[in-house]
C-alpha cells in the first residue's frame, strides 16, 4: 500500500509495545498499564524517501562488507543484490558482489560484475 502525501493511517499498538510492561509515566500525563495507543503517522516525502533508501544502501553495504569479512559469501551476495536492486549502478555492490563470486569460484559472474563496474566508471 503506497499512502499519498497528506494522507495519514492510524495504527493501533498493543499495551506492551506503546508503554512497556510497566506503563508510562510523563509529568503531564500518566498512561495506565493496560491501556492502548493510537498513533497518526504521516507519509514520507519524497526527500525522506531518498534519504532512506540513500541509508539502506549504505547500511546494506556495510553489512556485505562485514559477511564477506566473516566469509558469509551467501549473506554477502545476498545483501549486495539487494542494493543492486535499489541502485543497479552501484559500483561498490558489483564490486564486492564481484569478490564473493571469485571467492565461491563462480567466475562467469565475477567477470559480468567486473565488467559492468567498468562500463559505469572506466576510472576504477
């Protein structure tokens, strides 16, 4: 479901979730423990969007770069593509994809990654 900007939804959370098992207490507001929240949340925006998936890739890149580290080939291919999918000229994500392959000795692959780093950024 995509929401339109200025559209809201209304989310219900259980007790344990909204206030912890404890319940919550605010010098201007004491919520009983049992009690159930109801939050209005608003759309991301274009800007937030970018940012967003500009923070995915990164974290997604950073964690492939730790798997492959850990040699966690499967979890590293696995996380690059998934950058590859939001920006499938992301020369870092061919690149380590492009180790993982060379190191489960799959070097067709290897080689197609290689060469399209090259076509996007003849410099590398």
């Amino acid at each position: 479901m995509t929401m339109k900007k200025g559209e809201v939804t209304l989310l219900t959370i259980a007790p344990e979730y909204a206030f912890s098992s404890l319940g919550f207490r605010h010098d201007l507001a004491v919520v009983p423990h049992n009690s159930t929240g109801y939050y209005e949340v608003d759309s991301f925006g274009d800007k937030e969007k970018k940012q967003a998936e500009a923070l995915k890739i990164t974290c997604n890149l950073n964690n492939a770069a730790y798997k492959l580290k850990l040699n966690d080939y499967k979890q590293a291919k696995k996380l690059c593509t998934k950058v590859l999918e939001l920006d499938s000229q992301n020369v870092k994500a061919l690149y380590k994809r492009a180790q993982v392959y060379i190191n489960i000795t799959n070097l067709d692959l290897a080689e197609f990654d290689i060469k399209k780093v090259l076509e996007i950024d003849p410099e590398s």
